[in-house]
C-alpha cells in the first residue's frame, strides 16, 4: 500500500520489541523510519544537523529510562520543532492521563499499548499531513522574509505607511519626499513582494507574523 504522504516517522522508545515491531509495520505500509533507544540518543541525531524538510513525525514513549518522553516533549516545544515534527505518544493504560495533558500541551495525540495497527497508522499519515502544511507555511514565510530583506530602508519605510492605509501624499509628507518618489518606491515594494495591491500587501505581512 503506498503511503499517502512520503515522510520520515521518528521512534523512540526504550523497548527494543517495540521498536522492532513499528519498524515492520512502518516498512510494511513503505514508510520510512528511523529508531533510537533513548530520549538521549535522539537529541544526539538532533545534534548532527537540521532536521530533513521532509514531513516527520515522532512516535515517544511516555516512560524511559534516563530523559523521559515528556521531558524530551517540552524540550522539542522550547525549539520550536512541533509543528514541523507532530509527536503522537506511545503509551501504557496508567500514563493516559499524562498523555492526554501534553496533547492539550501540543502534542499531535497519544496512542495506547498495545495499539491497534491501522489507528496507529492512520494517525501517523495524518501527522505527515500536517506537517507537510507546517513546512509549506515554512517556506512561505522564508520567502517572505527573504523579499523584505532586499528592500532598501526607504522602501521599508514606504511599505509601513502603506500597510497603515495611507495615501502617497500623506507618506510624501512625513517621509519628506515627493509624491513622485513615493510612487516609485511604492512601484518597487509592490515589485519586490510580489502583490498588485496594498491590501494583498498587508495579507502577506499578516502572514509573516
């Protein structure tokens, strides 16, 4: 069966059985996976390079030896890293509780043991899925960031007072410039994000944020 969405599942559990057995089920539906034995030994893939710009998703064991899935959890959300890399918890009956407080937290759900295959599965291409969107937002906001880093100052200046709403003569007036000049730097700020309106403008910055 091919997956709906190509990505890189993470596995981390302390359980060698278990990791051996969504290795094969993850194989089995043509999913790709990595797996580490500790909370630890995947902070230190973390710490070889940038995640791939591919979709993840991190299926963590609640309870470990060492750094526990939870703290592992926390220390993801501090960087920023949920969006693009959904966790789904793998855990016991006596843990759901602590799961279903770091979904409210911003994990993407928990699953319990012993799951079923095709819930977990399911789960797993859906996380896939938002990450895709998460790295799509990403890419829009670098690009974005990248656009506004090639105007001048004065275009920056222009873009903030048109974004306000107002009109050429009212920016020539506190710039100090020309109408004439307000419109060309207008032209190129338009030119350079790529918009055809002030209100097209506005979205994009929006988005930005």
């Amino acid at each position: 069966m091919q997956p709906l969405i190509d990505g890189l599942i993470f596995i981390v559990d302390d359980d060698a059985s278990v990791r051996e057995a969504l290795a094969w089920l993850l194989r089995s539906r043509r999913l790709e996976s990595e797996h580490f034995a500790s909370a630890e030994a995947f902070e230190q893939r973390l710490a070889e390079g940038p995640l791939p710009l591919q979709p993840l998703c991190l299926l963590l064991d609640v309870r470990m030896p060492g750094t526990s899935g939870l703290v592992l959890f926390d220390r993801l959300a501090e960087r920023g890293l949920l969006e693009a890399m959904p966790v789904i918890f793998l855990t016991g009956h006596a843990d759901v509780p602590t799961a279903v407080d770091a979904v409210k937290r911003g994990a993407f759900d928990f699953c319990e043991k012993p799951f079923s295959d095709n819930a977990l599965v399911d789960r797993i291409e859906q996380a896939l899925g938002a990450s895709l969107r998460a790295l799509e937002v990403q890419r829009v906001r670098r690009g974005l960031a990248e656009r506004i880093a090639e105007l001048t100052e004065r275009e920056r200046d222009v873009m903030r007072l048109v974004v306000e709403g107002l009109p050429n003569k009212l920016i020539a007036d506190q710039l100090a410039i020309s109408v004439r000049t307000v419109e060309v730097h207008r032209a190129r700020v338009f030119d350079k994000m790529e918009v055809k309106s002030a209100v097209e403008l506005a979205n994009r910055l929006r988005d930005l944020q």
